[in-house]
C-alpha cells in the first residue's frame, strides 16, 4: 500500500516538497547574510573614506603624505614611521602612488577586494565532507566576520597591507597550480612578513619539499633584491632593528601582542629577556609545527595553516593588530567532545578578534597582564594547547547530544515561536557562560554610557525636564513620597546607613548568587532564569535610550539629600558626573529594583519551603525602599523595573515555552526511557 499522508499525497512527494522548502530556506539565508556582508562594507568604506584626511589611512601616510615614501629621498625607515621588510618598500611603492593619486578610494575599495578574496579561499578550504548548508554559507559567514574583526577594520583605517601576506598563503596552500607556484607564493608573503618562513618547515615535514625549497629560495631572492637595491635601508631593517623590532613604536607597546612584547610589559629586558625569547619562541615553533603537520596528516590543512600562523605571531619580535588575523583563521578547529562544549571555542576567538580586551575582561590590576595579552594567548592557545578535534574522532561530526527535558504544553497555539529553544538538562559550559556573561554585561555599560551623547553630562537639560515631568506625574498621583522618604531617613543614622549599604552591597551580589546557585542545584531552571534577565536588561536600555531621566538627588532646587554618594556641586555643568563608568541619567526603568524583582520572583517560583520564597520577596522590597529613600529613584523608576521584568519572563514564555515542571524532577531522577537528542 502507497503511503500517503492525511491529504492524500504520496509520503515521497511531500518529502520532496519538505526537501524544497529546506534549500529555498538556505537560499533566502545566504542571500540574507551576503546582504549583511554588502552592509558591513558599505559601513566600513562610510566610515574610513568620511573622515578628515589626516585622520584616516594614517599609515598611507607614510607613503603618499608630504614626507612619505614617495616623497623623500632618504631612507624608509629615517624619513617615515614604515614599518615592513625593505623588500615591502621596493615593491608596493606602484600601489601606493595609485593610491595617493586615488586620494585613498582605490586603496580602500581594493582592500575590501583582498578581504573578500581571502574569505573565499578561506570558505572553500574547510575539511571535507561539509554539508550543503555549510557549503552555502560558509563564504558570507566568513567574509562577514573578517569585516567584522579587529584586523581588518584597523587595516582598513591605517591603510595597512598586512593582508597580503595572509591571502598570499592561503592562495599557496589551496589554489596554486604545483609545488613551485605555492612556494613561490609563500616566499613572497615571508618577505613582506619574515616570521612566514615558519610554513617552509611545515612544508617539507608533510612531503611538499619541492614547495619548501621553492619557498626558501623566493624569500632569499626578494630579500637579495630589496638588500641590492637599497643596501642601507636593508641593514637598518635586518641588522639594527633586528628584523624590524622598534620600528612603527616601541615593542612593549600594548599594541605588540608578541611574546616579545609581552615579556618586555612584565619587566624583563636585556640579555635575559632576549634569552627567554629565544628559547620560548623555539619551544612555541616546534610544537606548533608538530600540531600542525598533525592535523594536515588528518586532512585538516586550514587548521595546520591557521596554527602556524598563530605561532608566528607568538615568535615575531613585534606583531602589530593589523597582522594578526591568523588567530582568526582559527576558529576552524573544532574542540569538545559534549555539545555544550562545542562552541566555546570559536565564540572566543570571535570575541577575542572582534571586542576590545576591556569587554572581555574586568579593568582589575590584577587582570592586566591577561587583559594586555589577550590576541598573544589566544595565538598561543591555537598553536600549542588547544585540544583540536582529530576527524577520525566519534565525537568530530557528531558530539555528545544534549539532553533536554519533555516539553511542557503551552497556553497559546504558536507558543514557543522558537521550537529549538529547548529545555536542556545539563549545565552549560561554565567558560561559555562566564564570557558571554561579561561581554554582555560591558556591553550593557557602553550602551548605557553612551544613552546620552556618550558621555554623563550632555543629556542634563532633557533628563531634568523628564525628571520634572515624572515629578508632576507622581504629584497627580498622589504618589510622591520620595523627598518625604529622603528627609525622614536622614534623621535616622541607623536607618540611613542600613539603606546606604542596602543599595550599595546587594544590586550585583543578589543576582550573581541566584544564578550561580541555580547553575549548580537547578541548570535546566537556570537557563529559563538568565534568559528572562538578559532579556529585562535589554529592554531597560532601550529605556535608557529612549528617556533619559534626572533622578531625585539630581535635581536642582529640589532639596533632595543624596545619602549614598555625598553633596553635589550643582553650579558645576557636569555635577552628575559621578563616575566615568556609568549614565547617571539611566534612572527610567530602575535596575537596581527590576534585578532584585527578578530574584524574587525566580525564588518565590523554585524555592520549596514557603520561609525562603518569603525571604526572597522581601529582597525586592528593601531594595524598593532604599532607592527612594536614598533618592536614587523615583517610586515610578521601580515601577518601570517591574514592567521590564514581567516583559522579560513574558518574552521568554513565548520564544522558548512554558517553565516545565518535569524539568526539575528528570533532574532529580532522570527517567531511563528518555533519549538523548542530537542538538
């Protein structure tokens, strides 16, 4: 009997219409993603080419300005702040005379050109077999975030050629035609970066000799060509700048994210340093190199090609941000066995190449020297410790699947609007988790920082009129207790000092203890919790954004005490400047109540003992009290925080489903009928 389905149509055709339906999805996908792609250029090129002359394409300079390449006589490195190989300097003079002639618009279109050819390459030298899916979009995904990443977009501000070097051996790995046009390539891209030649081992260890002697002996030609045609300008780049340390800055720049430079930022120098240098810089080389001849063995030659990269980056004396898109490359590499620990690699080297080192890690002096060498040790990781995925490991295609509990019945027919978002059992990864919690929480600051014009003081006369007009709100409410509170508590230094500290001490500590708790006794809980808190926060800075507001004890003529941070001068312009950190003018909603609200409910909702759920209701109501009584807060400031957290738990019941009630019971006892599903 021919299977058909309730309509009447053979099983086989409407599986191929299902199949239809999943690659006009990919389509629309790729086309949307190569959109994004076309935006992120566009904003580039706006970016770069919008800005005064003089302030962009500073490294152009160097070439085409008044006293550049172009234009002196001397030598490169005497009359400029040129920072490559003088074989850079004899070659790329033809392209930055167009350029200059350009007036910077050919450079930087022809840039972007360099950028979208290294992602394709990169795109189509995946390890096989790959999906179609990721065959797709792959190119977009990489092209997008190579715009995206430090690198790239401080080339295309400086006018740097730093990715010349890198698409020239990517070009050599995977589309030259023979051993002698890949070397050849490869030679040419270790003259513009000396520290390349570390691919000539690579080369010859893994049976592509006749391309490592094709390679050595480019190298040795482009630098016997650049020293006889500027002999002088040779020696001050091989012999007294050491292969070009010093040059472009001093190499203890924090902009140097070498191991040369990293050992000069701790306080090393002279003979020891250059010792240890040497000697770690080796040790670095040869295990990197094994890595890599590994993983070419194991048909993974975009990973070998990325960790030798990333080691010579570690072994250079001076690696500049703009040459550091090897690191990058590397996200290829797949590690962790569990799914859960699948992504924590890729989502750091994306955030590590695409955010500033202060959003990835707290400005703490104790944290500086991890904060300062945050690109140097993701290069060192990729190229010595990270324990890449070998494709004849089970766990390569097919990790450990996650397990999820059953899915609760919704209310609402199209509830959850994102099936996917299931409830996992197991906790996820606590690295993952710790980052993405600290980038989301420095990007919270900058958004909220940035509110009102970017700094505290430029929205002052449109918070204080919206704080006049919440005022009168209140006083038509009958609700305006706030200077009343103020006034009341000030009288009483017990009172006062109890709500100084309450609103000091607990508006981080409160939420940080019931998800750490809940991480560990509750993780399937856990997810639905920091979800409806990720998702209050956001919603309170689009009303940060949108209505700046004065609060209380920022209000002139008022009379308000400000019990926490002391008497304000308010004859200055920028009296609210209390610290640079933060928007003083980010009062509407309150967060300091909608986190505490957010406690108490998860608590009340996951507490067993009734004494506890009351406990943690009474969080929400101190904290209400101390924001007003300390006149951080209007009464409606709580009010908006309550909103926000109920959209917040709202928004979270729609995407992903109700809060089941058998997750907590399949995490006490989990049934043995229930099968893992492959996430």
């Amino acid at each position: 009997m021919t299977n058909a389905d309730r309509s009447g149509r053979p099983a086989e055709a409407f599986g191929a219409t299902a199949v239809g339906g999943t690659h006009a999805r990919l389509r629309i996908a790729c086309l949307g993603l190569w959109l994004i792609v076309a935006a992120l250029a566009a904003r580039q090129v706006a970016v770069v080419l919008g800005s005064p002359r003089g302030e962009r394409l500073t490294d152009l300079e160097t070439w085409a300005g008044p006293n550049g390449v172009l234009h002196v006589t001397g030598s490169l490195y005497d009359s400029t702040r040129f920072t490559g190989t003088p074989f850079g300097g004899l070659v790329l003079k033809p392209l930055t005379r167009a350029a200059e002639q350009a007036l910077g618009w050919g450079w930087t279109f022809g840039t972007l050109l360099l950028v979208v050819a290294l992602g394709l390459v990169a795109a189509r030298a995946l390890p096989q077999p790959i999906g179609r899916r990721t065959a797709l979009l792959a190119a977009p995904v990489a092209i997008g975030l190579l715009m995206l990443s430090l690198p790239v977009r401080n080339t295309l501000w400086l006018g740097q050629t730093s990715i010349i070097p890198v698409l020239l051996v990517l070009l050599g790995c995977f589309a030259a035609h023979g051993q002698r046009t890949s070397g050849l390539l490869i030679g040419v891209a270790a003259a513009l970066q000396p520290t390349l030649l570390l691919f000539t081992p690579l080369l010859w260890f893994t049976g592509r000799r006749r391309a490592a002697l094709s390679t050595g002996v480019t190298f040795a030609a482009c630098t016997a060509l650049a020293w006889a045609a500027m002999p002088h300008d040779s020696h001050t780049y091989w012999v007294h700048h050491m292969a070009g340390v010093g040059l472009g800055g001093r190499a203890d720049d924090l902009g140097n994210q070498s191991l040369h430079g990293a050992l000069l930022r701790l306080g090393l120098n002279g003979p020891l340093e250059v010792a240890l240098f040497v000697a770690l810089g080796a040790a670095v080389a040869v295990l990197a190199l094994r890595r890599a001849v590994r993983y070419v063995d194991d048909g993974q030659l975009l990973l070998a090609v990325a960790i030798t990269g990333c080691a010579a980056i570690v072994v250079s004396p001076t690696a500049w941000q703009h040459q550091l898109l090897w690191v990058l490359l590397a996200v290829v590499g797949r590690a962790g066995r569990r799914a859960s620990d699948r992504y924590v690699w890729p989502v750091t080297v994306v955030l590590v190449m695409t955010l500033q080192a202060r959003m990835m890690l707290p400005d703490m002096p104790s944290l500086d020297p991890l904060r300062t060498n945050l690109v140097l040790l993701a290069a060192l990781a990729a190229a010595t410790a990270v324990p890449f995925l070998s494709r004849t490991s089970p766990h390569h295609q097919s990790p450990t699947p996650t397990e999820y509990a059953p899915a609760a019945p919704a209310r609402f027919r199209h509830v959850p609007l994102v099936p996917f978002l299931r409830r996992v059992l197991t906790r996820p990864n606590l690295l993952l988790e710790l980052l993405l919690i600290r980038v989301t929480y420095a990007a919270y600051s900058q958004v909220r920082l940035a509110a009102t014009g970017g700094s505290i003081s430029a929205g002052r006369a449109e918070a204080e009129e919206n704080g006049r007009e919440i005022l009168g709100l209140e006083r038509a409410l009958h609700m305006d207790i706030e200077h009343w509170a103020n006034h009341t508590v000030v009288k009483i230094d017990w009172l006062r000092n109890f709500s100084d500290f309450y609103y000091e001490s607990f508006h981080f500590v409160a939420p940080l203890t019931v998800l750490a708790v809940l991480y560990w006794r509750r993780p399937a809980d856990y997810r639905w919790a920091r979800s409806a808190l990720g998702l209050a926060t956001l919603l309170a800075l689009i009303g940060f954004w949108l209505y700046p507001l004065a609060p209380p004890r920022l209000m002139p003529t008022l009379g308000f005490v400000d019990t926490v941070h002391g008497v304000q001068d308010f004859s200055q312009p920028d009296y609210g400047t209390l610290t640079s950190l933060t928007n003083q003018y980010a009062a509407m909603p309150s967060l300091h109540f909608g986190w505490s609200l957010w406690c108490g409910v998860v608590i009340a909702v996951l507490a067993r003992r009734w004494w506890i759920k009351a406990l943690g209701m009474l969080h929400p109501l101190f904290t209400a009290t101390a924001i007003v009584v300390t006149a951080n807060h209007w009464v409606l400031d709580a009010a908006g925080g309550a909103v926000v957290v109920g959209a917040g738990f709202a928004l979270t019941y729609l995407l992903s489903g109700p809060r089941a009630a058998t997750a907590a019971a399949a995490e006490r006892e989990p049934t043995p009928t229930r099968k893992p599903v492959h996430s």
